[in-house]
C-alpha cells in the first residue's frame, strides 16, 4: 500500500503531548511515565489507532503504548484521540521501526504485545520483514515478561500459516489459534475490532488468531 505523504505529520508528530519524543530514554523504565506498577501493553503496527484506544478505555488497569513508523499514519491516530470526547490516561504513541523494540523497551518490561494484520510481505525474499517472522519473534522475546504473550490476528492465511510454522520452529509455545475468530463465541467475546478486521469480515473474509509466548 503506498502511503499518502502529508508534509505536516512529522511536525504533528513531534509537538503531540500523546507522542512520546526519544522513546529509548525511557528503556527499562517505562512505568515510570504512569508512576505506576500497572503491566504494559504493547500493539506494534497500530496503523490509525482504533484498536488500542478502545483497550485502553476497556483497561484502565493496564498501561498501553502505541508503536507506528509512519508519522502520516501516526497523524491519524493523533487526530482521532484529539477528537474523542473520553480522556485517556493509560496510553502514549511511539513514532519508530519495530527493529528498534529492544533498543526502546527492557527487558521483561512489556506484558502483551498485539500485532494485528501486519503487512504480509508476500515475496519470499521480504520474509524477515514480517512482523511474526523469527527475527521479530526473537525481539519480542527480549522484552517480553516470563510469561508474557503475544496476540496476532490477520485476514491472510499464508500469513498465517508462515507464522504458525516460524513459532514452531523458533521453540515458542502456542497457547490458542483459530482459523475463524469471528466464527467462535467464546473467542470472540472479548475481542475488539481494528479497522481493518471491520473491513475484511464484512467482505467474508475469516480471521485468524494466534495467542504464543516465548
């Protein structure tokens, strides 16, 4: 998908009081912004921030951060906070490239991390760019707590399949999957929807879940 240039994002971006500004000062300290003992959450990929929002709202009692490399796309999320009408205490954005988590966050410092329909990166040369490939999964492993997990949800069934292969293979353990979230009551019960997940399940399109810890 190519993304709109929107020459005033980065300015945006930078003046935000919901933009945390050179995010690796705060490496291994990040309870610090909330000056509480509350667990972290992490949704890397935000994209325009719906999602991690209404968690936020839901848990008051868990700390949220918002990871998005686009600054266009980090605008929009910027822009449907600004509009809310609810104030939310519990949540901060961070403009970086995933390869950096660990140089962002410590270790054991974040509880959950969500990845909700990532870029495919469909040619078999761009796989480590995926964000369930194994030299992501090694970095989420770096900054997850023991028994930390990551959630991970997507349209695209070879996504899919690729990811439940590279768990298998790099010695994680899947605690749940389906091949149709929407379609299971009790899975679904809790789940919030992205944009995205909107989109495709009105199209017919089935969700995949996987749940899997270090």
């Amino acid at each position: 998908m190519r993304l709109r240039n929107i020459p005033e994002a980065k300015e945006i971006v930078r003046d935000s009081p919901f933009v945390i500004q050179e995010p690796c000062r705060l490496r291994g300290r990040w309870r610090d912004v909330w000056d509480n003992d509350h667990p972290i959450h992490l949704e890397v990929g935000m994209g325009k921030g719906r999602f991690l929002m209404e968690m936020s709202l839901r848990h008051t009692e868990i700390d949220h951060v918002g990871m998005e490399m686009y600054d266009s796309v980090l605008l929009r999320a910027i822009q449907r906070r600004q509009a809310m009408e609810e104030v939310i205490e519990n949540l901060y954005f961070v403009c970086a490239d995933a390869r950096l988590l660990p140089e962002i966050f410590g270790e054991k410092e974040i509880q959950k991390i969500y990845l909700n329909f990532s870029d495919p990166w469909p040619k078999a040369r761009h796989a480590k760019r995926r964000l369930t490939s194994r030299q992501f999964l090694r970095k989420y492993g770096q900054i997850l707590s023991p028994d930390g997990t990551i959630e991970f949800k997507t349209d695209n069934e070879d996504l899919f399949a690729f990811s439940l292969q590279e768990i298998k293979e790099t010695g994680w353990t899947l605690l749940d999957h389906t091949y149709d979230l929407h379609g299971d009551k009790e899975r679904s019960r809790e789940n919030v929807m992205t944009e995205y997940e909107e989109r495709f399940s009105s199209q017919g399109n089935k969700i995949c879940k996987l749940v899997a810890r270090p």
